[in-house]
C-alpha cells in the first residue's frame, strides 16, 4: 500500500498549496505552540487562539485530501488502500481537531 499523494504524477494542483499551508502556516504555529506549551507558563490568549487556529487548518486541510481521496479511482489506488489511509491515516487529523 502507497499514499498517491507523494507519488509525483497523482496530485493535484490543491496539494501543493497545501504543502505551502504547512509549511509557511502550521509549521510556524506548530513551533510556536511547542515553545509555548513546554514552557513553566500557563498558555496565554495568544496561544490559545493559536491552538484554535492551528486545529481549523489542519483540520481543513485533511478534510480536502479526504474528499479527493474518497473520489480516487481503482486504477490510481486499490479500494483496501483507499480504506486504510482515509480512516487510519487521514480521517483523524480532519476530526480530532473539532473534537476540544
């Protein structure tokens, strides 16, 4: 079982974009929420509406890969491949940030 998505010749043009999200959106937050949360301090207003905004786009951006693999045809991935990475791999991280 592979992820069609870092084969070079499946994407989309939205997975591009969303590797730009990470990198110059979550990836920033992310560090940012990790200096916060490991620090003696409680976490502030900024960090918690960092944390809020952090959940909303990560959840929206799997949410996206969610959908466009949902309509990914046989001959791109197998039905047992499209099942396991959508609810073991991708369906959480769309989820679980809504959940708090």
């Amino acid at each position: 079982m592979s992820d069609p998505y870092y084969r070079h010749d499946t994407p989309g043009h939205f997975f591009d974009f969303l590797v730009w999200v990470e990198l110059l959106v979550q990836f920033p937050m992310a560090l940012y929420l990790a200096r916060a949360l490991f620090g003696k301090q409680q976490l502030n207003s900024a960090g918690g509406l960092t944390a809020n905004v952090y959940g909303i786009v990560t959840g929206l951006c799997t949410a996206v890969v969610c959908h466009d693999m949902w309509y990914l045809g046989p001959e791109i991935i197998s039905h047992q491949a499209k099942q396991t990475l959508l609810f073991g791999a991708y369906l959480p991280y769309a989820v679980l940030p809504y959940t708090n």
